[in-house]
C-alpha cells in the first residue's frame, strides 16, 4: 500500500513538472517573439515542439485515471439502481440473441383433474443466470420493456405452433406487462402468424391502481385484434375491485396466492372466495386460483367451488410439456367432487338431448342424479375408477343408441338403468364400465342390446335387485349380448337373476351372440341365466360362458321350473351349488328342450337333488352334438346328463366326446334311471358303476367298444333296421376311445 502511493506521488510531482515546463515554453516563447521581436523559425518550431510533449506527456499519464474515475462513476450510478454490471452485459446479450428458455406450468381443471391449459413462464439459460424479476428490473432501466412483450408473444405463440401434438387442444396462459402494449402493426403481424391458434390463447393482465378507458380499450383491442381471452391476473393483491372487473370483461379471474394460503382454515378468505365465485358465475368468468401448495388448501377450493387450479401442489413448473398430472393428486381431486356431489339432497334431473355428450362427473358436481333420455343417441363419458351416484332413465317408448365410455354410476336407492315400456335400446360399450347397486332393468315388450368392445361389470347386491332384465317378480323382455369384450355380473340377495328375471315375456328371448360372459349368482333362489319361474328360451352362439350359482334352489342356464328351449355353440362352463340345483336345464316340472350344436360344455355341480345338464323331475329333450361335453356332480340323487325320474324325456348323442361321472347314492349317468339314451356318434365314457341301456335311433341295441388301436374311429354300420355312419375321436386328457355300436358290429370287428 505504501509503494503504491509513493508511486502516485512520484507521478503527480512529475505531472507538475512537466505543467511548469510546458508553461515556462510558452513563456519564453513570448519574450521571445513579443519581448524581443525575434522571430527565428527554428527556435520557434522547437519550443512548440517541446510544448506539446509537455502536454501529451501529461494526458497520457491523466486519460486513463480519467477513464477509472469515468466508470468509477457509472458503476456508483448503477450501485444506487441496485444493479450489476455484469448483469446488465448478460441482459444485454439475451435480448440481442433471444436466448430465453420458457417453463410451462400446468393449470388443472378442478372438477376431474385434468389439464386444462398452461401457464407459459419466462427463464435464461444457466450460463445467462437472470430470473424473471432480473429481467424486467434491467429491461425496465434499459428502457427495454417493450421488447420484452414483443419476444414473450411471438416466441409463446411459435412454441405453442410447433408443439401442437403435445399441447393437443388446451389454452396457454402468456403474462402480459401492465405498463406495455403491443402496437397495432405487431398485434396484426401475430394474427397473420397465429390465427389458427390464437382462440387458445389467453393474455394475463395484472390489475393496477393506473388502470383507466386507454388502457381498458388497449385490453379490448388485444382481445379483438388477436381473437385471444383475457384473463385478469393476481386478483385480490391490492387494486381489485368488482368495477375494474365488469370494466375489463375478463373471460378468467386469477386469485392471488395471499388469498389462497391458509384457506382452508381462514373464514374470512373462504368468504371472499365465494362471493367471488358467486359473482363470477353470474357473469360466466372461469375462476383460477393460484399458489395452492397444500392438499387441504385444494380440497377447500373445490368444496367453495373454483373452475381451475394451478400451484405446486398439483404441478410445478417444468421445461418438459406435461401430458398429465400427478394420477394420485387428480384421482384424490375427482374423489372430492363426488363427495361433495352426495351432501346434496335437492337431486335434479337432466333430460339429455340427441347427439349430446354427458360428461357424468360434470352432472355430479351440478348435484343432478338422474339422467333423462327419450330417444335419440346419447354418449356417457365417466373417469376410470371413480364411482358416481346415477340413475339412466330411458322414457316409455323410446328408441335410443347409448354409447358408454367408462361409465361407473351407482344406482343408490333405484336401479341403476332404467329402461320404460315398449323400448328399443341400443348399448354400446367402450373402455371399462361398471353398474354397482343394481343393473339394466329390461321390461316385457322392451328389448335391449348389447354391442361395442369394450366391457361391462354389474354388481347387483340389493333383495330382489336387476342383473339384466328384471328381477324375481316380473316379466323381462328380449336381451341380447353381442359385445367382443367381457361382460361381468354379480347378483346377490335373497332372490336373484343374473341375466333374465322371473318370468319371461311371451315371444321374449336371451340371446348371448357373441362375448366373453361371467355370471356369478348366490341366492336362496338363484339363477345365472334364464328365468326364476315358467318358461325360458336362451341361445349361445360362439361366445364364451361362464356361470355359477349358489343357493337352496339354483340352476345355472335354465329354469327353476317350466319349459325351456336351450340351443348352445359356445363354450359354456357351469358350476351349480344348492340342495335342490341343475347346472344346465330345469330342476323340476321340465318340458322343452336342449341342443348342443358345437363348442366345449362343462358342468360341475354339487347338491342333494341335483342335475348337470337335463332336468330332475319332467321331460326334456337332449341332443348332444358339441365337440366336448364334461360332466361331474356329487349328491345324494344325481344325474349327470339327462333326467333323474321316468319320464318321456330324450337323451341322444351325435358326436365329439362326452364324458359323465358321479359321486352319488342314487346315480344316473346318462338318461333316466333305466339308462335310456339314443347313441349315434361320439365318443362317450362314463364313470364307474353307470348303468346304461343305449340304442341307436332305429331301436338297436348298442354295446360299448373301447378302440385301442387307432385314434379315430369312422364307420358306416349296415342294420337290418337302417344304417348311419358312427364317428368318433379319442380323448387325449384320458387316451380313450369308447363307442357304442350294435352288437352284431361289434362281433364283427373281433372276428376281422
């Protein structure tokens, strides 16, 4: 320290000096000229010479401290602006490049969670390092705000363009500068630019205590030029009031974060928020609170009613687009409307018009609880997972197409789809539906249809509740399935059907075309598919099927009692549990008939009185001519195909391969207990002790052979009676092959 200043000493004395000198030149040039009235050129030259060294010498050592203390004196300036030098080089670069970065942060749509626009914010790179604050603090002392605006649109709205696929269809929120507007040639240049995507733009606007016509006529102007929204901007931080809003005519209202914080357990706030959202509602403003940063917080705002959240709670800001937010957060936001949807009591009705989409969730949180529909086509979106109390009703004499798209409803006190009298109704399913409390109710001269590929679960769990069709007391209409996904239904209760009813209507029919079908039905009368009392007709084409049933009295497909006509070509599966219970047919007073045309057929059942596929007491026909039938029970009195008592009941099998097997007291294997059955195909194995008594359908008496030489067995068999040919597979999952063939034939092949 001590050199340094001997040094700046030593450097003053010498700059005084060189003064003098050069004072003491002019001088002496003076005397010499004026004084003396010489005039020598060349001594003239030389003391002018020396003068200006004397002079260039001393600014030489002087320019430099003078260029220190020049910016000496702008770095002081800049310190009194709180502002850095550096700081101000790197702003200076971010304009002069357009290097700005921008974060985009999602604003959520408070009903279902989903995301509703974003809020596109303005950064610097890293190595720029300046916040937003920063950058309008030094574009403000720059005089540079205005090309702030400028880059802010242009640069949003580009972005936006070419980012259409990621953004799909949602607003963008851009924040606008209160003092800046944007002149009318750049607004028409943005226009010309992004027409095509200006309608999704929304301008927010931060309330001021300078606003005034200009500036309310500069936001009309944006608003019109631009064919943008407008959105006022941190409502409630100071300068708003309900005059400056009707004034501005904003299509969204930002509450301010100092509202929001701690609403959920500040009175006063929750106050103004609703008065707020009351006020908005009557003018159609969407309101938007921001800054929610805690679960409670959202779950207050919901309850008070907001259209739209934004914080960090449910989403922070980042550079990457997001397509979706947080699945627990918007699932724990879905969850609250429809609690809040249940307080209710005054439960309106909507009355759906033709070609109308129904969002249900929207009508939940409306507090409607009943969806009208008199004709026409109709669709219902539901939110996977998330149950809404419901009810559809379809008006008497209606024609209508229903398309549901992962509906989920619950019928809390009603059946859950209501379909009136003398109605055609269309259902098509999309993605996963479900029906909880009760199901479709389909009334005699009525007829439903089920289509699409998507699938259906009903869950029926209310005394004498509807599967499909009606419940154990009444008539049900025709019902057809014909869906290529799954159809699910569970009926409990003291009586229940899962698809049918009680009684059948006359000229109605089930007709499960094609689809994946689980039925599972535990009453003390209980029916999988068919009907409760009288006659039922039921086809199966190529679906798949699969019932149990559970109760004292219970069939799987069929009836509990009366006539029915049963014609299958699909793989159906049965599993019958119950005192007195039949896994395919008629447990008692049967008449009609069953076919089995093709397809695999199991039937497992377990009961005291108790059948697989026919009838226990009554007649019923039976052809059999699937490719695989598979029949085990276990009872007291059992019959695994066929019918247990005499009667005028037939058992006749074609082809593919039957299998029969019994753990019982009282068995009958095939027919009736004299053993009666017409064989004139297939390969048919049956369980130890059986007792049969087969012929074929000219009367012949049939023995059985059991092939071991070959795996097929194909024979034209000559009788004096009549000939037929006789086809047969073996099993593989037993390795046998047993046909019955008239005994002269069978004499035959051991002699060959």
């Amino acid at each position: 320290m001590r050199k340094k200043k001997d040094k700046a000493q030593f450097l003053f004395g010498m700059m005084c000096v060189l003064l003098s000198l050069a004072l003491l030149l002019t001088g002496l040039h003076i005397i010499v000229r004026q004084v003396l009235g010489i005039n020598i050129m060349v001594v003239d030259l030389s003391i002018k010479l020396m003068e200006v060294a004397c002079i260039i010498i001393v600014l030489v050592f002087e320019i430099r401290p003078y260029i220190q203390l020049y910016n000496e004196g702008i770095q002081a300036i800049y310190k009194e602006k709180n502002v850095e030098v550096d700081k101000v080089v790197k702003f200076n670069r971010l304009i002069e490049h357009n290097e700005f970065l921008y974060y985009f942060q999602p604003i959520v749509n408070a009903r279902d969670g989903s995301i509703y626009a974003y809020e596109i914010l303005m950064r610097s790179r890293s190595d720029i390092g300046l916040n937003p604050h920063e950058i309008l603090k030094y574009a403000e002392i720059s005089h540079m705000l205005y090309s702030i605006e400028q880059f802010t649109f242009f640069n949003a709205l580009r972005i936006y363009k070419e980012n259409r696929e990621k953004f799909g269809n949602k607003k963008i929120f851009i924040n606008s500068i209160p003092s800046v507007t944007l002149n009318e040639a750049d607004l028409r240049k943005l226009t010309d630019q992004y027409s095509s995507i200006s309608q999704n733009v929304v301008i927010e606007i931060l309330e001021s205590a300078s606003d005034n016509e200009e500036s309310i006529d500069a936001f009309e102007q944006l608003r019109n030029i631009l064919n943008c929204q407008i959105a006022i901007d941190d409502y409630g931080s100071g300068y708003s009031n309900d005059m400056k809003l009707l004034n501005n005519n904003p299509n969204y209202i930002k509450i301010d974060i100092s509202m929001i914080s701690s609403i959920d357990t500040d009175l006063k706030k929750q106050l103004l928020v609703a008065n707020l959202i009351k006020f908005a509602k009557k003018y159609n403003i969407k309101i938007l609170a921001e800054g929610v940063e805690t679960k409670a917080e959202l779950n207050k705002l919901i309850e008070l009613g907001v259209d739209l959240i934004q914080g960090f709670y449910t989403a922070r800001p980042s550079e990457v687009i997001a397509g979706e937010i947080n699945e627990e957060i918007r699932n724990s936001i879905i969850d609250a409307n429809i609690r809040l949807s249940k307080y209710d009591n005054d439960q309106k009705v909507y009355v759906a018009s033709d070609g109308e989409t129904i969002r249900l969730l929207d009508l939940a949180v409306e507090k409607y609880a009943v969806v009208d529909v008199t004709g026409g086509t109709v669709n219902f979106e539901g939110v996977s997972g998330h149950t809404i109390d419901m009810v559809i009703k379809v008006e008497d004499y209606s024609i209508c197409t229903l398309n549901f798209d992962n509906v989920d409803i619950r019928g809390t006190v009603e059946t859950t789809i209501q379909i009136g009298k003398e109605c055609q109704v269309e259902i098509i399913l999309n993605g996963e539906n479900f029906l909880y409390k009760e199901g479709i109710s389909v009334p005699e001269n009525s007829s439903l249809i089920l289509k699409g590929d998507g699938s259906l679960s009903i869950k029926n769990n209310r005394n004498s509740g509807v599967g499909i069709g009606s419940n154990f007391d009444n008539l049900y209409g025709n019902i057809s399935v014909d869906i290529g996904g799954v159809l699910n239904i569970d009926a409990y209760g003291d009586k229940a059907v899962g698809i049918g009813g009680g009684f059948r209507a006359e000229n109605s029919s089930i007709r499960i075309i094609r689809g994946d079908i689980n039925v599972n039905v535990r009453a003390i009368e209980a029916v999988g598919i068919g009907t409760g009392h009288g006659s039922a007709s039921v086809y199966i084409g190529k679906a798949k099927v699969k019932v149990q049933d559970t109760g004292d009295y219970s069939v799987g497909i069929g009836s509990l009692n009366g006539r029915v006509d049963i014609v299958s070509g699909g793989d159906l599966e049965v599993i019958s549990d119950g005192e007195n219970t039949c896994a395919i047919g008629v447990q008692e007073k049967a008449e009609g008939k069953i076919t089995f045309t093709g397809g695999k057929i199991s039937a497992i059942f377990h009961g005291a009185l108790a059948t697989g596929i026919g009838s226990f007491t009554g007649g019923i026909e039976l052809i059999c001519s699937a490719d695989m039938i598979n029949v085990y029970g276990e009872g007291e009195k059992t019959c695994a195909i066929g019918n247990y008592e005499e009667n005028p009941g037939t058992l006749t099998i074609t082809r593919g391969t039957v299998m029969a097997d019994l753990l019982s007291a009282q068995p009958i294997f095939l027919g009736n207990k004299y053993g009666d059955v017409t064989i004139v195909g297939g390969n048919i194995i049956v369980g130890k002790g059986a007792v049969l008594c087969p012929v074929n359908s000219f009367g012949d008496k049939l023995v059985m052979q059991e092939i071991t030489d070959d795996n097929i067995y194909n024979r034209h068999i000559v009788t004096k009676n009549g000939d037929y040919v006789y086809r047969a597979e073996k099993n593989h999952a037993i390795n046998r092959l047993c046909v019955y063939v008239p005994e002269e034939c069978q004499l035959d092949m051991v002699r060959k």
